[in-house]
C-alpha cells in the first residue's frame, strides 16, 4: 500500500531573528495591475510599511517599461517616512509594460548602496508575473534575477532574499513560486475577492524568520519503505510550516519515522 505523513515543524532553527531589516518592496505598476489588483497591490505595500520596526529600514520601487525609486537610498521606518511613499505610490499612474528583471536590478542597487553588517535584507515583489519587456522566458529571467541579486551582495555584503506577492487570479503562479524558491525567499498568492489580510500578515512576518532547507524523512528499518517522495525538497521552510511526505510501503513493520 502507500502511506502519508504529515507534521508540523518547530524547533530552536526557526526562531525568528531579532536582526534589524532593510525591505525595498518592488510594486508593479503595469496596466495589467488595473482594478482590483492595484487595489490589493496598495493595500499590501500599506501593510507591509506599517509592520516594520523603529530599526528597519526601506525603499519602495514603482516598475513597468522603466523603474521608478522613492528614494535615491533607503528611508528609516517612521510615520513621516511611510506617510510620504504611500503618496508617492497615489500620484503615480499605470504604465504600458512590465519588466521583472529591471525592477529586481533596481531594488539590489538600493540594498547595495548602504548595506550594513547585522542587518537583514530583502526585496519584496509584488507582481502578477506576467514582464512584457526584458527577459520574458522563465529560465532567462531567473538567470538575471540571480545575477543582480548576487551582485547585490558583493563584497562580503550580507545575502538578499527575495519574497514575492502574486496578485490576481491570472497570476503566473509557477513562475513567481520558482523565482521565490530560487532567492531564498517564500512565495504568497492574493486571489481577486479573496480576504487577504491574514495571508499578508503570515508572508510578512516571515522576513527575517530562520528557516530550513531540503528537508527529508528517514525510517529506521527502511526495508520495505520505498519511493518516499518530499514535497519540500529544495524549499524553503519556516517555523509551523505543514510538511507532507508519501510514499510507499511494501509490508508493515511498524517502523518510526523521523523528519
């Protein structure tokens, strides 16, 4: 027959991390964001500036045919500060076209020009995933995410991690999830119509939370255990993540498993 196990992983490696955070959130602000998606797209960057720390740190990118920062440099979280990107982000307009690469390359170059040991750093994409200028191929348009993501930490600077938010029902889910998985980062789907206040809330709060990766299930007594297959195998995972593996088993021997 076959078997399923399920767990829930918890333990000293995901405590959160107490480290101060540079956050530069890279909007889409393409025409296929229109309507409800650029409704829901506000509404996260809104969410997302509230919840930072006295100590963090961010930048705010506005992208389509071309890339348009807040600021020249990060900006320290504060009322003042927040206050003036959210308008920034309501006197801009809709734009013709979208390139993801171009958007990821600007938000790197702003964690580059002031990174600061002991600080966190991350770019937050929020994005339906569909770039209709640069790379447009998938695999093309990883390369040149990881390219500007690496030079971003150059010179011993500390590692940048890419999450993203897909917006809409006609997000390219896959390919959005794979870019994530591909920065170290996790990946979070807004459905239109859907209540998406505890979705922001737990993609959020995972930023400078310690994960595992490639994680495995072994069998004491692996006779007649056979074809186990990970579902997170090369993924990241995070405290209270709900693990899934399955396989398949030859004959009963009342083996205990371990993750």
């Amino acid at each position: 027959g076959f078997f399923v196990l399920r767990t829930l992983l918890f333990g000293p490696a995901a405590v959160a991390q107490a480290r101060p955070r540079d956050v530069v959130i890279l909007l889409d602000t393409s025409l296929s964001m229109q309507w409800e998606k650029l409704e829901r797209s506000f509404a996260a960057v809104e969410h997302f500036l509230s919840r930072l720390s006295p100590r963090d740190r961010f930048g705010l990118v506005l992208f389509g045919d071309e890339a348009r920062p807040f600021k020249d440099g990060l900006s320290p979280s504060g009322a003042a500060p927040v206050s003036e990107a959210l308008r920034f982000v309501r006197e801009s307009y809709l734009v013709g076209g979208s390139d993801l690469g171009k958007a990821v390359a600007a938000g790197s170059g702003l964690l580059s020009r002031d990174a600061q040991a002991g600080r966190e750093r991350f770019l937050v994409l929020i994005s339906d995933g569909r770039p209709t200028r640069g790379e447009l191929q998938p695999r093309a348009l990883g390369r040149s995410i990881a390219q500007s993501m690496q030079q971003a930490r150059g010179g011993g600077k500390p590692p940048v991690r890419l999450f993203i938010l897909g917006v809409g029902d006609d997000a390219a889910v896959e390919v959005l999830r794979s870019l994530a998985e591909a920065g170290d980062g996790s990946f979070a789907w807004a459905r239109e119509g859907a209540e998406a206040g505890f979705k922001l809330r737990t993609f959020f709060d995972k930023l400078g939370q310690a994960t595992w990766k490639d994680v495995a299930m072994t069998v004491a007594g692996l006779a007649g255990i056979e074809q186990v297959l990970p579902s997170t195998a090369g993924q990241v995972v995070y405290a209270g993540s709900d693990v899934l593996f399955a396989g398949r088993l030859v004959r009963h021997l009342g083996a205990q498993a371990t993750v």
